[in-house]
C-alpha cells in the first residue's frame, strides 16, 4: 500500500505485508522485529498468535502523516 491508500483506508490496523513497501523491508524481517523485540520498530504493534497487526493511525503518526 502507499501511504495515500493507508491514509484514505478505513481499517483499523495494518499487516505487514500493507506497510513493508513503505518501510523499504521484507514483510517477513517485519514480522521477525515485532515478535522478538517490538520497541525497534518505533511504532505500535498488536501481536496475537502467530498474526502481526499495526494500528493505522498510530503508523501514520509515527510517519509524520497525521
């Protein structure tokens, strides 16, 4: 996704796989970073199971965009 689609999104929270362009990384290292140390991210993830999600909102603060 790009930011303008993340932006214009009603979703509450984002996959990996939505923000690894945007972050210029593989969805999977993503995954990797939130599961074993989530505050080096610099951005709020919820993990459930095996399952990544990103509040929307949150990412777009942390990106300066809102």
């Amino acid at each position: 996704m790009t930011i303008e689609q993340i932006k214009s999104s009603d979703k509450a929270c984002l996959v990996p796989d939505d923000v690894a362009g945007i972050l210029h990384i593989n969805p999977q290292q993503l995954r990797n970073i939130a599961k074993s140390d989530k505050s080096k991210l610099g951005f709020p993830v919820m993990i459930t199971g095996t399952r990544v999600k990103i509040p929307r909102l949150p990412f777009l603060k942390w990106l300066g965009e809102i």
